[in-house]
C-alpha cells in the first residue's frame, strides 16, 4: 500500500521482486490519480540496488493502461 502525501491518495500497488530490483504498478487498483487534463494516470516504480550504499528509484506513468510508459522522476538514495 501507499500513501501519497502530495494528492492526499492511499493506493494498492502489485509487482515483482527480481535481482535486487522491485517493479510494481498501481494498473489494477480501483482508484485513479487523474491528471490536469483529468485523464486517468496510473504509475510504475521501479527500485534498483545501485551499490552497498546506493539505491534508484524511478517513477513512470501511464495514461492508457500500461501500453506506454512515460518518464516522471528518478532519485538516487545515498546511505551515509
């Protein structure tokens, strides 16, 4: 589960675990972040072990249901 304190939104998100890497989306939940435009969004995150002090999250979204993927933002977590 996630919260989102910027919309203010709790959403169900599935996925996998493989090779130190986590994807998983919010396709299938029942409530849609909706855009300016209001069209309906759905993300993908997708967390990658870079190093032992190294983390990537990168965030994309989608506008018709996971066909086509969509830059939103990437972060590096550095552990010290």
């Amino acid at each position: 589960m996630s919260f989102d304190k910027t919309l203010g939104s709790v959403d169900v998100y599935t996925g996998t675990i493989s090779n130190e890497t986590i994807i998983f989306n919010n396709l299938d939940s029942e409530y849609k972040t909706k855009n300016k435009l209001g069209e309906d969004i759905s993300f993908k995150l997708i967390y990658k072990r870079l190093s032992a002090t190294e983390n990537e999250l990168v965030v994309g979204y989608t506008k018709n249901k996971g066909r086509t993927w969509f830059p939103f933002v990437k972060n590096i977590y550095t552990r010290k």
